[in-house]
C-alpha cells in the first residue's frame, strides 16, 4: 500500500441526485477525506475513522433489520 502523503482526488462516474454534478472525493494527508460537488468551493471533510465507523454501523443495523425480519417471518408461520 502507498501511504497518502498529498491530496489525491478522482471524480464520480454519475450525477449526484438532482444536483445532476459528479462529487469529487478527495484523500488528504493525515487520514481525512473530503467530498464537494464537481465545480463548487463548499467542502465537506471527515476523518476516514469516523467514515468507516459509520459504514460498519450501517451493515450491522441492516444485518439486525434482516435477523428481525427472519424471525417475524417464521414466527408468523407457526
């Protein structure tokens, strides 16, 4: 892996919703990233440990949501 010693972006292959403008993200230094919208000046930056934790926290709750559904599922059967 290569260590991220200077901002590093790429573009997004599609729109973003009714914005109809890709979202630059942007990799920092220092573990940060950042996102606005192709050709605006408003940045919005978060640390990529508080991005993951959300992430994690997003599968988890869909995992629990199927679990719940599963069990309402077979106690309906019954």
């Amino acid at each position: 892996m290569v260590r991220i010693l200077k901002p590093y972006s790429r573009v997004t292959v599609s729109d973003f919703a009714h914005y109809e403008k890709p979202i630059v993200i942007t990799l920092l230094p220092g573990d940060v990233i950042s996102m606005r919208l192709l050709r605006t000046r408003k940045a919005f930056v978060a640390p990529l440990a508080d991005v993951y934790r959300t992430i994690v926290g997003w599968h988890v709750e869909a995992e629990r949501q199927r679990k719940r559904q599963k069990r309402r599922g077979a106690a309906g059967r019954g």
